[in-house]
C-alpha cells in the first residue's frame, strides 16, 4: 500500500512539474529529470526515483545538447568560411608581395647599370689635337666632337671638362695664351652643338705637363691638345639649349 501510493505521489509530482513546465516553457533538463521520477517510481519506489530521476535529467543534458550540434555546425560552417576568406587574403597579399620584391629586383639592376654607365662615361676622355701654335680646329675633330654632345644630353648629371695644353716650343705666357684659346674653340663647338655653356668648363695648364723633348716632334703633337673628360656635375641640370 505505501508503495502505491508513493508511486501515486510520484506520478502527481510529475504532473504537476509537467504544467509548471508548460507554463513557464523551461528547458529539456526539466522533462529528462520528470521522466526519470516516472520510470523510477514505478520500477523501484522512492530510491528507484531518485536514482532515475538523475539519469534523466543526465537524458535531458544530452537532449539539450543534441539539440545545440545544428547551431554549432552553423558556427563552424561560418568559422569555415572566414579561413577559406583569410587563405583568398593571404595568397592575394604573397603575390602581392612577389610583385614588389620583382619590381626592387628591377629596380636595384636598373641601378646597378646607371652606376656602370656612369663609371664608364666618368673614364671617357677624348684628346683634340691642333697644329704647332694654332687653335683652329681641323675638320676630323669637329666631327669628334658631335657624339659627345650627344652624350652630354643623355647625361644630364654630368657636365664637361675642358683641360688646354701646349708643347715645349714657345714662351710659357705664349703657351697659356695658345691653349686657352684652343680650349675656348672646343667650348664654342659643342655650345654650337647645342650644350648648354654652363655645362662647360676650362683649366688651362698652358705647356706646365709637357715632356716631350724639342727633337721629338711626334712627341710635341701629342702635347698640342684640349683633353675632354666627363665630371659629375655639382648641381644636377637638365639638358637645354645653347645659350651664346
């Protein structure tokens, strides 16, 4: 007779959370620890409840998350989703990357040949030879003459050098005079060229490097000359026309 009606009192007990459940609308935890009241007052009486009764609200945990794997292969979907967005980012960035490091590479070979061509062009030097005292210009050298103006627009950078020379023979004031007014004709030719004069600059050492001796007249000839050297020029200027 207990036994019944500690199964009665069960059964009312589970009722009535029943419709406090249907009330207030609580979780699975709930009808997993009702269910577990049932099965146990009717198996086993009041210990067989109680025992039941956790083992179904541990069925009410499992339901309860049972119910929460769809929301959380929703979440990773989405995690999946942002990776795969990240790994599109992150490839987009590496090529990226790869353009640039391309492009420093250019750049640096770039650099590298200006330097050779710069070292190359700062090595010319060009001798324009005259007769025993005289400062006319022959004709092979007036032709000489014209690649280096046309080497003087491509290199803004650099300017011209101009270095009047002269031979034993004569007076030390006559040479000075002589290998000024040699070095001035060079000068005009490539102003006339069309090098900005500004760009153009003369050192007159008249006959004070000359070695040869009075006998040697081949030796003497090669003295007679304006020697033409590029040198980088202190302010950078662009090419223009010859200002007379």
């Amino acid at each position: 007779m207990k036994h019944v009606i500690l199964t009665l009192s069960a059964i009312a007990l589970v009722m009535n959370m029943s419709a406090v459940q249907a009330e207030d609308n609580q979780t699975e935890e709930r009808v997993g620890f009702g269910t577990g009241l049932v099965i146990g007052a009717i198996a086993g009486g009041p210990a067989g409840a109680i025992i039941s009764a956790v083992a179904g609200a541990w069925l009410g945990d499992k339901v309860n998350e049972a119910d929460k794997v769809p929301v959380l292969h929703t979440k990773l979907a989405s995690r999946t989703t942002d990776l795969n967005q990240l790994k599109r980012e992150l490839v987009v960035a590496d090529t990226e990357l790869h353009k640039v490091r391309a492009k420093l590479v250019e750049q640096e070979i770039t650099q590298q040949k200006v330097s050779q061509q710069k070292h190359a062009v700062t090595g010319l030097k060009f001798d324009v030879m005259f007769r025993t005292n005289s400062s006319e210009l022959e004709d092979d050298a007036i032709e000489k003459l014209l690649p280096i103006a046309l080497l003087m627009e491509q290199y803004a950078d650099y300017d011209i050098q101009l270095t009047g020379h002269g031979d034993v023979v004569g007076t030390i004031d006559g040479n000075r005079i002589v290998a000024e007014d040699r070095a001035l004709r060079v000068k005009q030719s490539l102003v006339n060229a069309g090098i900005d004069t500004r760009r153009v600059h003369i050192i007159n050492l008249g006959n004070t490097q000359a070695m040869a001796e009075l006998v040697d007249v081949e030796g003497r000839a090669m003295e007679r000359r304006v020697r033409i050297q590029f040198v980088e020029s202190t302010t950078a200027k662009k090419p223009s026309i010859a200002q007379n």
